[in-house]
C-alpha cells in the first residue's frame, strides 16, 4: 500500500506507488537552486547519498539536475527524477510541450514522476493536463504522475474523471507543504483512502520554525538538529520529505536522521491539528 509507514528507515527505504514504482522517502528539493550551481550540489546530495531530486520545469534547473544524474557515475535506474507542468500551463497542449520540453532539456530517456504543479487552469485546463500525464505515462515517458497543490475539491474532481472516463493514469503521488504547522490532516486522510504516496514540501519550514520550543527540547532529548527532528517526523508520518539546501553539510545533515527514533509522546507533542500556518503559497485553497 502506498500510504504505508516503514517500521524502520534507512536512507534506501522506498514506498510503492499504485503505478507499481517504487519512491524513495527522502527527496531532495532544488527549488530555489541556481541553475549555475544545481549540479554540483545535486552530485553531493547524491555522494551523501540521496537517490531522489524534486524539480520542475518552472525552477528552471532540470538540465544540470539531469547533468548530475548522468555525472553521478550511478545507473539510471537507482535515481527517481520528478518534473512538473509550470502553474501556467494546466491544459492539455501546454502540458504536452511541457513534458516535450523537459525531454528535449534534459536529453533523459524517462522521467520517474511528473506532477502538475498546481490546480489552476479551471477544470477543463486540470483534467486536460492530466490527460497528457496519462498519454506521456502511457507511451513510456514518464513512469509515475501526480498533482500539487491540490485541494480536496480538485482531488475529488480528478477521481471522477479517472473513473468515468478512459482516460487513465492513477494518482500516484501529491505534493503539499506538510509539516506540524500545516499537518493538511483532510488531504492526507484523501490519500490515505486512495493510496496516494504524500510528499512534504517546505518540510523544515524553511527555518522559520527553528526557535520553536518543542523542536528545542526534542532536538536536545535526542542529540539531534531541529531541522532532523522535523524531517523524521516526516518520515514517521509516512511522507516523504523533501528538504532543499544548497550548503553541503547541511545536505548531509538532513540525511542522518536514520540513527534516532521519535516516540509515541514526541509525535504526540508534535500533533497540532488545528494548526493552519503555510510559509509558501497555498494553491489548495483556489477555486480557479
Ligand atoms: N510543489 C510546490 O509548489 C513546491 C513549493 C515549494 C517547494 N517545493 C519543493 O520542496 C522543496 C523544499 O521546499 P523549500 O525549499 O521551499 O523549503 P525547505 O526545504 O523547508 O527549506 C529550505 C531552506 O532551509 C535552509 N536549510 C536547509 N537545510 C537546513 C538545515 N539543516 N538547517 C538550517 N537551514 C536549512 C535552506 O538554506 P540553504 O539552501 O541556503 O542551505 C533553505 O533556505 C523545494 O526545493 C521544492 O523541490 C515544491
């Protein structure tokens, strides 16, 4: 079941998506990352061990990702490389040179995941954009697909479409931002139902949360970073996570977080349902 939660973890762990792939839990984001260094510090996100980068064509960083996929020494294969369709381009031909696009910069032979990046586009731009997900999926260009973004109006709206129709393609895999601040508990209880694997953007609140209380006595209990106690928190929740940085030891520090184990009440101390706090933009909300 996609929406499992591994007992234990270890930076090879991988969740089953419903197209039958499997998605390694700890991602690593590039949003934000110059183009002109997104290589080099992707190479170090792979030597530390990351099998995982989280781009889009909108970040404007795919071909030196890419670079470093083919620098990296390692097979093809062993590394899950996610793209998506611009906010600006929810329809179906947009998608379509969305997708040409990223090949032909990228000169990859597949793509692991392709999202559409947000619900904009209105409802005729969504479901057209997902139907050339579901043609790309189908011509073996793409391997898995998703959304962002999405409300549960959107995901509801998109289920039907899947189901009353020959469209085809699963929802394999939404993005939001997810973290003790933003929990997204409906979304999540969505994903759940349908075996939606979660990933978790902004997972470290991009800082704004490190003089938090409850991270500094978590992080003091168990010898570790704020930043690692919220990313396994992540992990413990079944997400997976997907922290960006471009400094090479914090690269490495939010992938130690395999050595410890939060607890029952640590969780619990971590569980703000009520909480509503987005630090980046929050599409779900669109009725576009
Ligand atoms: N689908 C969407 O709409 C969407 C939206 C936002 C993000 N995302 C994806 O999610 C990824 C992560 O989100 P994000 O980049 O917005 O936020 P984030 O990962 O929560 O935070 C990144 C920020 O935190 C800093 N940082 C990283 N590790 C740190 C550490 N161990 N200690 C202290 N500071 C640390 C980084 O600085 P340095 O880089 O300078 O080290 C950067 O400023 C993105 O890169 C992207 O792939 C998707």
């Amino acid at each position: 079941m996609a929406t499992q939660t591994p007992a234990k973890f270890d930076i090879n762990t991988t969740l089953r998506m419903n197209s039958g792939h499997d998605i390694p839990v700890l991602g690593y984001g590039v949003y934000q990352t110059p183009a002109a260094e997104c290589e080099e510090v992707t190479l170090h996100a792979f030597k530390t061990g990351y099998r995982h980068v989280d781009s889009a064509r909108a970040y404007r960083n795919e071909q030196p990702c890419a670079d470093a996929i083919r620098n990296s020494g390692l097979k093809r294969e062993d590394i899950f490389f996610t793209s998506k369709v611009p906010p600006k381009s929810i329809s179906y031909d947009a998608a379509k040179k969305s997708i040409e696009s990223t090949f032909s910069q990228t000169g990859l032979d597949y793509i692991d995941l392709y999202l559409l990046h947000a619900p904009y586009g209105g409802k005729e731009g969504r479901l057209g954009a997902w139907k050339a997900l579901a043609e790309a999926q189908k011509a073996g260009k793409i391997r898995s697909i998703g959304v962002s973004n999405y409300g549960v109006h959107h995901l509801d709206e998109l289920a039907e479409y899947i189901k009353t129709s020959d469209v085809g393609g699963t929802i394999d895999v939404g993005q939001w931002e997810v973290h003790p601040w933003l929990p997204r508990n409906d979304i999540v209880e969505w994903c759940r139902k349908h075996n939606v694997v979660v990933e978790a953007y902004c997972p470290i609140v991009r800082g704004q949360r490190a003089d938090e209380p409850v991270l500094k006595k978590l992080a003091e209990k168990h010898g570790k970073t704020w930043a690692q106690i919220l990313l396994r928190w992540s992990l413990q929740k079944g997400y997976v996570p997907l922290p960006k940085s471009v400094t090479p030891k914090r690269i490495e520090q939010n992938a130690d977080i395999y050595d410890f184990e939060l607890d029952q009440e640590d969780m619990k101390n971590l569980d703000f349902p009520d909480s509503y706090a987005p630090c980046a933009w929050d599409p779900t909300t669109s009725n576009d």
